[in-house]
C-alpha cells in the first residue's frame, strides 16, 4: 500500500454538537496523520461545486443548506491507504446502513445529516485538497 493523502470534513452538524475531538481522535488512533486542519463556515458555491454529481437530486438544495449551516472543520489526512481507510472508517452514507464502530455508525442518524465528509477515490481527494486548501 502507497502513502495517500484524501480531503476529510467534518460536517456542522457534529462540529455544532462538539463531536470534533471525538472523530479526530478515531481518525489518529487508526494511524493516520492530521496533515493541515481548519474550522471554517463554506459559501454557497464551493458546496454546490463539491456535490454537483448531486445536483439533479431532489435533496440538493437541503444538502447545500445544511453544508453552509455552520462551520466544519476541514482536513488533509495521510497515511499508508488514507483514501480507503477513511472511507472504511467512516462507514456508509446512509447511518442506517453504516456499521456499529463506524464514526456514521456511532454519531450520525440521518442521511441528511451524516457528520463527515471523506473523498471517494485517489483522482479527487486531490482535486478537493486543491478546492479546499489550494
Ligand atoms: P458520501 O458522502 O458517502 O461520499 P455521496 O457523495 O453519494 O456520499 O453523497 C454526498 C452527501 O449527500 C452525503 O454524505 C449525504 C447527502 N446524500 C446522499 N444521498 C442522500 C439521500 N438519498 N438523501 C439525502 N442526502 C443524501
Ligand atoms: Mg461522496
């Protein structure tokens, strides 16, 4: 396995309900590496050009309400298969499919509301490292 960096973010919902700590903490516990971390509120237009693979969802427009609703915290994460590790971590997109022991498993509910972000491939955690810390 090769040394990767991926794009992590967690969601307001878990940043408003004081969950950061927490899921950094399950993050550096399963050997990863917190390269560059940042609090920080999103504008409109970085969400809708981070989700527009879901922008004919009937859902959009709460996913970009909620996305723009408070701070995340936004990181660069790296360590040996970092990409596929976080998205192992994190567990499903959906909390009612994602495993006991899964940070969705164990703090998120709703899909709407799933409390972290973690790119999906190699090809674009480096393209969202470059849209949100470029
Ligand atoms: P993931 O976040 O696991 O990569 P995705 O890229 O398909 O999943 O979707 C991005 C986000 O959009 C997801 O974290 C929550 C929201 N979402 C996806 N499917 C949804 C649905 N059926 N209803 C409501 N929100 C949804
Ligand atoms: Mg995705």
């Amino acid at each position: 396995p090769a040394i990767e960096q991926t794009f992590i973010m967690i969601k307001p919902d878990a940043v408003r309900d004081r969950k950061t700590g927490q899921i950094i903490d399950r993050i550096e516990r399963s050997g990863l590496t917190i390269e560059k971390m940042e609090k920080c509120v999103l504008d409109e237009e970085t969400v809708k050009v981070h989700y527009a693979h879901l922008a004919d969802k009937p859902f959009f427009p709460s996913l970009v309400a909620f996305m723009t609703s408070g701070p995340v915290v936004k990181m660069v994460v790296s360590g040996l298969s970092a990409v596929s590790k976080m998205r192992t971590l994190m567990g499903a997109t959906n909390p009612l499919d994602a495993a006991p022991g899964t940070i969705r498993g164990d703090f998120a509910v709703d899909v709407n509301a799933n409390v972290i972000h973690g790119s999906d491939s190699l090809e674009n955690a480096a393209i969202e490292i470059e849209r949100f810390f470029g």
